[in-house]
C-alpha cells in the first residue's frame, strides 16, 4: 500500500466500513483528509461513518460542509442526499431533509440521490405517496439494475403496494447472492423473513448482518432480535430487555406495545407520553395512534382501513402465549383492519 496516497486511504475506509470493522474505517477517512483536506470522498464517507458509528453530528456535519465544496454538481447533490438522510432519518428533522431533498434533487435522474429521497418517502410519507414512488424507483432500476438500495425499496414496494411479499423476498435474495455482505440487501432480507413467517432464514441471516453492521447490540440487531423473539413465544420479558435501553423511536414504540402485552398499563402510558414529544414518521404515528387506543380499550378500529402499517410484530405479538384472550382479541381488530394483508 502506498501510504501517502489519499485515495488508497478513502478507497480502503470505504472497504473497512463494508466489511463492518468501523474503527479501521474511521482511521484510513482521517489519514486520508489528512494527507488531502480537500479529498470530497473521504470526507463524506468520514461523515456518513462516524454519525452512524459514534453519533458525532457536529464533526459529521462539518465534514459533510468540506465535502459540499467540491466543485463537481453531481458530487454535491449526492452529498446533499447524504446529509438530508440523516436529517431524516437520525434528528428527524423531516422538513429540513425534504429542503435539502429538493435541492439534490434538481438536475438529471441521479440513482443514489433518487433512491435515498425514496427511502425518506417510505419512512415517513402518507401511503398515498408510495404510488409516486415506485415509478422513480423503476427508473432507478432501468438507468442502474445493481442498485441495492433501489431493489430493497423495490422489495418493498411489492409488498407493501401490491401484496406480494414471496417476490420482493427473492428480489432481495438474489440480490444477497450478488452482493452477500451488503447491509440493505441483508436488513430487508431479515425484515421480509421475518414478516413471512420464515423464521429459519431471519435467524441464518441474522448472524450476516451482525458482522457487517460491526456491532450485536446495534438497534437495528437488538430489534430484529427482539421480534425473532416474540415469533419464536420467548418471554415477553426478556424481549422487553432487549429494547429497554435502546432509544430510537421506532424501538419506543416496540418497547410501548410489550409493555401493555404484559399488562403493565401505567409503563405504556408514561412511555407512550414520551413518545408523543418526538417527531414521528408516518408508520410511527400510526403506531402511536394504535397504542393510544389499545391503552384506552378501544373496540372501534374501522376508521385505520387502507392505513399501511408493518403488521408483522402485531401478529407475532397476537400469536403469542403470554397474551390474554381480551388483548389478543383486542390486536386481532387492529389486524383486520391495517394493510398490508
């Protein structure tokens, strides 16, 4: 390796990240801006890497404002993209991430810069939305067929639009062949796993995805953990374990809905308070506005007909042993009601 050449130290990080050894990455993005503190790469990559790793957003964005200077139009609207994910998806800053959107958006279809504005859509847009999308994310596809982040949206869309969850499941697989340690490909194939019921294969996986994401008590892990669990009738307990120290909202509201499984009403309610002073996406409300009712024992559920809801831990949850008939009847008029089916 030649080691005053800031390339090989970016190109390396870059390689680092992906095999999930995060402190061999973070170390080649700061040599390589050190060697460069004009390398655009690398200081985007040291960004992206060292708020997901370290939750450092003040030096991130200070590296995301070096990156932004490069001269190259398509360079900046593609770090724009980065930056407005994580308005999105870690402060949940979401009009600043559709204002940074809007600008990365401008110009030619750019696949990196159109897949991420459809992640944010996903997330945190009404369902209508998801219609806009799809066509978007099929132009991604024609213009670049590798694109994993395109195909796990893609997945999604089938699911979630059209019901058909065998066929997004092998979408991703085959693109899990292609490109084995990829961490949306993996996450997805664990997601969709899980929400078919084949439990078997959300466990094989699961081990992959820890090494890539470099950490086993990762929320995104500590998640999929916690629903393997409840699929698999482990206590609901030891699952509340599992999401009790974590603090993304989405684990909240996981952490909300096992608590009033286990009859702790007054836990819910405090924890769903807390929920409520927090931005949420669009799913997240939806939740929330479940919760809510499950903790007021509300009978009623006609009006969330056509809401688009995740329904795989309610099931998973209304299957489950420990819960009471009344609950368990109580989750079954939420499922008859949510899509997708």
């Amino acid at each position: 390796m030649r080691p005053h050449d800031p390339e090989l130290w970016n190109n390396f990080g870059a390689y680092e990240q992906q095999h999930g050894r995060i402190d061999q990455a973070i170390t080649a993005f700061e040599t390589a801006l050190e060697l460069d503190p004009e390398n655009y790469d690398a200081a985007r990559n040291f960004a992206n890497v060292i708020w997901a790793a370290r939750g450092d957003r003040s030096r991130a964005i200070e590296l995301f404002d070096i990156a932004l200077k490069n001269p190259d139009l398509a360079h900046r609207r593609e770090t724009l993209a980065h930056r407005a994910g994580w308005a999105a998806f870690r402060d949940r800053e979401i009009e600043t991430a559709r204002s940074l959107y809007a600008e990365a958006l401008n110009g030619e279809l750019l696949p990196n810069v159109a897949a991420s504005w459809a992640r944010m859509v996903i997330v945190f847009e009404p369902p209508e939305s998801l219609a806009t999308i799809e066509p978007v994310i099929d132009e991604i596809l024609l213009t670049a067929p590798r694109h994993v982040t395109a195909i796990s949206l893609k997945a999604m869309c089938m699911w979630w639009l059209h019901g058909n969850i065998e066929d997004a499941k092998l979408l991703v697989l085959n693109a899990l062949d292609e490109f084995p340690e990829d961490q949306t490909l993996l996450s997805t194939s664990v997601h969709l796993s899980l929400a078919e019921g084949n439990l078997d294969l959300a466990e094989s996986l699961l081990p992959r995805l820890e090494k890539v994401v470099g950490r086993e008590d990762s929320e995104e892990i500590s998640s999929y953990r916690a629903m393997l669990g409840i699929c698999r009738g482990r206590s609901l307990s030891e699952v509340a374990a599992l999401l009790n120290d974590l603090a993304s909202h989405d684990n909240l509201n996981n952490l909300a809905i096992l608590l009033w499984a286990q009859g702790r009403d007054a836990e819910c309610a405090d924890l769903v308070g807390r929920i409520s002073t927090e931005p949420l996406g669009y799913q997240g409300r939806v939740e929330l506005d479940i919760l809510k009712r499950l903790i007021g024992g509300v009978k009623d559920y006609a009006d969330l007909a056509g809401q688009l809801l995740d329904p795989t831990g309610l099931r998973a949850l209304a299957a489950h042993p420990e819960l009471s008939e009344s609950r368990r009847h109580q989750l079954h008029l939420v499922l008859d009601v949510v899509s997708p089916a």
